[in-house]
C-alpha cells in the first residue's frame, strides 16, 4: 500500500490563537516533554557488538592465508555416519581453487564444543555444524566446502574484514549451496519430541513447485494435513530468519536446502512460500494476529526470493539502503553483519561501506546515517528511524537495524525517495547540516509546522482466538473505535466547523490514511456508508459479503495507529507503538520533501525523533504547507535550527 503522504496545515489556519509571528509558531514557544527511558531489548543493550568465545583450543590446523584472494576450503574425508569427522584444510586461491560447495547454516549462539580431526589436530565446532558435516560427508568419496566458522579465523579481525569482503566470490565460485536447516525435530519446532514429516513435506513442496503456487488448494487436498504442518514448520525456522542467507542465496548457481537426509530445491520451497502466503489457512487470523504470521513477512523466504530476484544479468543494482529497509530486523548473531552481510549484493552505485571488525556497531550504524543522508542530499532517511526500535547508545536520528520497524502501517507504506526534487536538496558546504565529531547530535534546519495536543488512547485488540474472529466482533470492535475516534475529533474543531463535519472529515481522513492513495475498489464514500451503518449496529448481508475482505485490515490499522488532534485543528496518525503525546512538535526539516513531516519531542534545548506520521489537510492547507516547505528548501522562508539527540 503505497502512502499518501500528507500535505500539513497553513500558517494562517488554526482553531487556537497562533503566535502573531509571520513564520508561525516557534519551537521555545512549546513545553518541553520529559525524556522516556528507551527500551532495553532482552533485558540488556543488544548493540554491545560481537566478541566470539569459546572458538578454538588450538588453530595450527588452520594454513595461513597469504594474498588478498586467498581461502581456505575444508575437504571432509568418507566414512560412515557415526564416524569421527576426519577432514583436511588447505589454502587456495579463489580463481584456481576448483570445484567445491559452500554450507549455509545458522550458528545457534556460537558455542564451539564438538570435536573434528582438521589437519591431524583437534578443531572445534558448534553442534550444528558437526551434525550438518556428518549428513554432507559421502560414505565413498571426499566431499570438498567452504564453511565460514572453520575457513575463516574467527579470532583475526584483520584476516575477517579480508575474507567477508571475498564472500560474494566465494559463493559465486562455489558450484552450489547447501541450505542446512536442521533435523527432524529442533526445539524451535516447538512440538515436543515428535519429528516432523520432512518426507511428506517436502513431497507436497515439489508438487507445488511442479504445477506452481496457484495450484496451492488443490494441491494440499492431495496430501496430509501433517505434510502441510510440517512444511510449514520446517518453513518458519530461524534459518530463513538469518541475515547472512540473503547473500548466499542471492550470490549461488544452485541452491539444495537440506534437512537431517532430505533434500529439496529452492525453487519449489520458495514456489510453495508463495502458495502459503496467498492461500493461508486462516487469512483473517494471518492479520490480525502477530504470532501467527509465518513465512510470507518480511522475515522468511520471500525476503530472500525478492533480493535473488533483484539480480539483472549477473549483476547487482541493489541499493545499500533498499537492502537494509527491506531486510531490517532478520537474525544475526553479529548485528554488524545486518550491514556487512549485504555488501557482496549491492549495486557498484551504492553507498560504499567497508567491512571493519574493529568498529563497534553503534560507530558503523551512525556511519550509516551520516553517509545516507549525506550521499542523498536529503532527509527523508529520517522516516525510517522510530523511537521505539531504538537502543541505548544510538542517536535517534539513527536506524537500528537488528529491530524491525516498531509498527505496521507506515513500514507497508513508506516510500523512500533516494533521490528528491531538486527543491528538497542540502548543501553539504552550508550550515544546513552539522554533524557533532562523535556523531551522537545532528543539527538541522526546519519549520514547526504544529503541536500535536490531544491523542487517542490504544486500540486494544480482540483476544486471539482458537481459529478466527466473527463478524459481529469485528464490527463490533469497529464501532467502539470509531465513536472514540469521533469525540476526539469532535473535541477540537475548526472555526465554523459543524460535529457532522467533523465526523465526516475524520472519514476522509480514515479513508486516505488507510489507502495510502492507492486505488481501491472502494470509495470514500463507501467507507462512509459502510461507517453508518456500523455505527446504526447494522450491516446488511450484502454489504458484508463486499467488506469482509477488508473488515480485518481496518481492525489492524486502527491497532496499530494513533490518532492525534493538532493545535491548528488538523487531524493526523502516528504509529501506536512511537507513542504519540500532546506537546510533541510537528516539524518540516530542511531537505525533506512536503510529506516528511516528522514527530519530535522537546528534551531541554534539544529535540528527539520520534517518528514519521500522516496529517490530513483541507486543500487550501495543502497547497499553503506546500509553498511553506518549497520557501524553506529554497532558503527564503526563514527557519530554526533544531540539534537533534
């Protein structure tokens, strides 16, 4: 759904006496709001950065890597199954290095304490890379792959930054990735000791991606109901959670995803994601309930299927900050590698970043920021940050990407301008921007555009039922959000405004904020006759048969929203979680464009993002925000400057 971003209200217009100032009203005329303790995620700051324990007792098993393109490959030697792994490490070039494969597989937490024989010495490896090399080894042959936690010397930050900038060689190089996820029961399955039926499932995914994802219906009456389970469990595994996979799925000719010994293409895997995502068991419990969205978010395969798909003849145009937007919040056990993971597939064009162990995370994330806003000439980086994703130590001007966006809506509807007119552009060799030394503070220029003084309070959710929800909740709950929504806007009107205009403005302005402006099989006045009715307690059959596709979406939305009132009148949305309050300033900064109005929160004489939000203007507010904001671009419209924390 693609935003209508909103265009915020005239200087002249307000339902509360304004400041008499030509330039409307000022920043220091505002009450400072105190500064909310920002989240600590799990109990401790996640962005401590990665320090690896419990690696090796001993590396003399591993030859020294010498040359900018030198690796080392593991060749694993046969045996039988309940054999120690006996296997030899050698150094090669990566252009004259031969035939090998490379193993994709989660690290689960690191803890190197299985014993192999490398080299005649001992070496030490996580569980789940010793029972994934136990499945790979042939019984009659040697088996030659490139595995990062033994051909990379985990302990030399200096051979790391070398070689992580050669893995988008090396999966190009290597004839084929093994996807290893697991055996047939993992504790994440969350199912007891009971093994799933991977056989089964498997055979349901290849049948799917044989007669392909529309088929999907037809095709699961044709197997169990334990098929479909387990392929759907097999399918929501942290694997398909893991940063590092966008990479080497994307980079790789051939991918075979492997479980205990049943093995699969990723073309039907990923033919039957599709079938899942548009065929799901429960669709109104799929939105409305968080825990039981699975692989079609942004978290699973179709994250990894869209940046395969990204590629053009070979080669990547991929765009660093696209990348990181659309795979923000995936697993990784170093949160520096949400950056370092995605270097080997962005575009020759991309913002540059080099891959540096030494740097602490905090350092590189806020590197990010600056170098984004600075490449662009913009600010409409600023929309991707929120309050509520952010982690101590980190600006809130700054994108922490370990989290995904804090709400829903506004992360569907974003769209980010990497490029913007001409109008909304900084001057680097200004004082549009400054940037503090340790880059903890930014400050820019910006106009305040209003104040945000009455907010609605949360829409709770109903409780998550067994299977679904019925209409008449649905409706029900509709009708007690709308009635609340209506008195707050009711509250606080416009000079002249009747309550019956003001309840249909708070439609329009339901309408186009849960549009986004894209077109619709509904108008603005069917979702007025649909709220009528609701609010009459009545919605005819027919109506329902029409709605019932969208009564969910409209239950998620306004979950997942909050409205606010305006001093000047103005109704807005912001995302419930940011935590929207009265006296938290509206501002237009200098570089962004006319729909970047963003939320800040006044702590002492500096100011803290909140996050971006939706305003709902008349058209002569509209056109008037508009001229505001292309005099501040253009320098004639004076403006303040604002330090941002």
């Amino acid at each position: 759904m693609k935003a209508r971003c909103p265009t915020p209200p005239a200087r002249q217009l307000s339902a509360t006496p304004a400041p008499s100032s030509s330039e409307g009203p000022r920043a220091s005329d505002c009450m400072a709001t105190p500064l909310v303790p920002l989240p600590k995620f799990s109990g401790i700051p996640v962005l401590d950065g990665f320090k690896t324990t419990n690696y090796v007792e001993t590396l003399e098993a591993l030859p020294r890597i010498q040359g900018l393109h030198a690796i080392r490959l593991l060749t694993v030697l046969p045996g039988a199954f309940a054999d120690e792994l006996q296997c030899t490490l050698e150094r090669y070039f990566i252009d004259r290095s031969g035939e090998f494969e490379t193993l994709s597989y989660t690290w689960k937490g690191a803890s190197f304490t299985q014993p192999l024989v490398v080299n005649d010495d001992r070496f030490l490896v996580t569980s789940n890379v010793e029972i994934a090399l136990k499945h790979l080894r042939y019984p009659d042959r040697a088996r030659t792959v490139w595995i990062d936690s033994i051909c990379i010397d985990q302990r030399n930050v200096i051979e790391k930054n070398a070689q992580v900038r050669l893995m988008g060689n090396i999966y190009k190089q290597g004839t084929r990735v093994v996807a290893w996820i697991g055996m047939e029961n993992e504790e994440e399955d969350g199912i007891g000791t009971q093994a799933l039926d991977v056989a089964g499932a498997f055979a349901l995914a290849l049948e799917i991606g044989k007669e392909g994802s529309a088929k999907y219906p037809d095709i699961i009456k044709r197997h169990s109901e334990y098929a479909l389970f387990s392929l759907t469990k097999l399918s929501d595994r942290s694997y398909f959670r893991r940063q590092w996979v966008i990479q080497e799925i994307s980079l790789s000719r051939e991918i075979t995803v492997k479980c205990a010994t049943h093995e699969i293409d990723w073309n039907s895997l990923s033919e039957a994601a599709e079938g899942m995502r548009c065929f799901g068991q429960d669709p109104r419990a799929n939105l409305l309930f968080g825990g039981t969205r699975r692989i079609w978010d942004l978290f699973g395969i179709r994250a990894m299927e869209f940046c395969r798909e990204k590629s053009v003849a070979g080669d990547f145009s991929n765009d660093l900050l696209e990348l990181l937007q659309t795979t923000r919040g995936r697993e990784a056990t170093d949160p520096r590698d949400m950056v370092y993971s995605l270097m080997g597939i962005c575009g020759k064009d991309s913002m540059p970043v080099d891959v540096d162990y030494r740097k602490h995370v905090v350092r590189l994330y806020k590197e990010i920021a600056k170098d984004s806003i600075l490449q662009s000439l913009n600010l409409n980086f600023l929309r991707m940050c929120d309050h509520w994703s952010r982690d101590e130590g980190l600006p809130s001007w700054t994108v922490n990407w370990t989290h995904i966006w804090a709400g829903q809506w506004m992360n569907r509807s974003l769209d980010f301008l990497p490029r913007p007119p001409a109008k909304a552009r900084l001057d680097p060799n200004s004082d549009d921007l400054a940037f503090s030394d340790d880059l903890n503070l930014l400050t820019i220029k910006g106009h305040l555009v209003d104040v945000i003084v009455l907010c609605q309070e949360h829409t709770d959710m109903p409780k998550n039922p067994k299977d679904s929800i019925g209409d008449d909740e649905i409706y029900e709950v509709l009708k007690g959000v709308f009635a609340k929504a209506e008195n707050l806007c009711v509250s606080l009107m416009r000079p002249g405004q009747t309550p019956e205009e003001r309840r249909r403005e708070f439609i329009e302005s339901f309408f186009w904020c849960f549009t986004g402006g894209a077109k619709t099989d509904f108008t603005k006045g069917d979702l007025a006759d649909l709220h009528d009715k609701i609010m009459a307690g009545h919605v005819p059959e027919e109506d329902r048969k029409f709605w019932n596709k969208y009564t969910l979406k409209l239950v998620r939305f306004l979950a997942d929203a909050r409205l606010f009132v305006t001093r000047g009148a103005v109704i807005g949305y912001a995302e419930r979680v940011c935590d929207a309050r009265p006296g938290d300033l509206l501002i237009s900064f200098k570089g962004c464009t006319a729909e970047s109005v963003l939320i800040n929160r006044a702590v002492g004489d500096k100011f803290e993002l909140i996050s971006g939000c939706f305003l709902h203007f008349t058209p002569e507010e509209s056109k008037a925000h508009q001229k505001t904001v292309d005099d501040v671009n253009d320098g004639t419209f004076k403006t303040e400057k604002y330090t941002l924390l």
